[in-house]
C-alpha cells in the first residue's frame, strides 16, 4: 500500500499528542520507513475500511498507526500509539 499523504484532523492530532504521546510527526515518519500494513475491519460504507500500519519513527520508536485510505492515495487518521 502506498499513501501519499496524510488528511489531519484537529482533533485527532490534539489527541495523538495528549493521550498516546505521539506527534504528527511521528506518524508521518512511521508512514514512511516501509511500515506493514494489513485490514483490521470493514467499513461501514464501501472504501472505508480501517487500516493498521506498524512502523518505525526516525528514532526507532514503534507505532501502530490506525486510519482509512481514501480513493486518490491520502488518507484520514483515527489514532496511532506505541506499540
């Protein structure tokens, strides 16, 4: 799976940062050094199923990161947290 971008919404990234202690940008790294991606559930509507990424940060961290991929390759995030 390859994404092109990620489509942050406010709230989902306050809550990154206050209850899981991950910053945007450690998801975007993560997305970036050859994470594993597999479904973890259907949507409930066609094209919204949830995804899970387990990557790395630049710093070695690891993160699970959840989110729906979208039809022009960006993607919506819904969590993400150490793993």
């Amino acid at each position: 799976m390859k994404l092109d971008g990620i489509i942050w919404l406010r709230d989902i990234a306050d809550k990154l940062e206050f209850k899981h202690n991950v910053t945007m940008e450690e998801v975007e790294q993560a997305l970036n050094n050859k994470p594993k991606f597999r479904s973890v559930e259907k949507g409930e509507r066609k094209g919204e199923d949830v995804y899970m990424a387990l990557g790395r940060t630049d710093s070695g961290r690891y993160l699970a990161i959840l989110f729906t991929p979208l039809l022009h390759k960006d993607a919506v995030e819904s969590t993400a947290y150490p793993h």
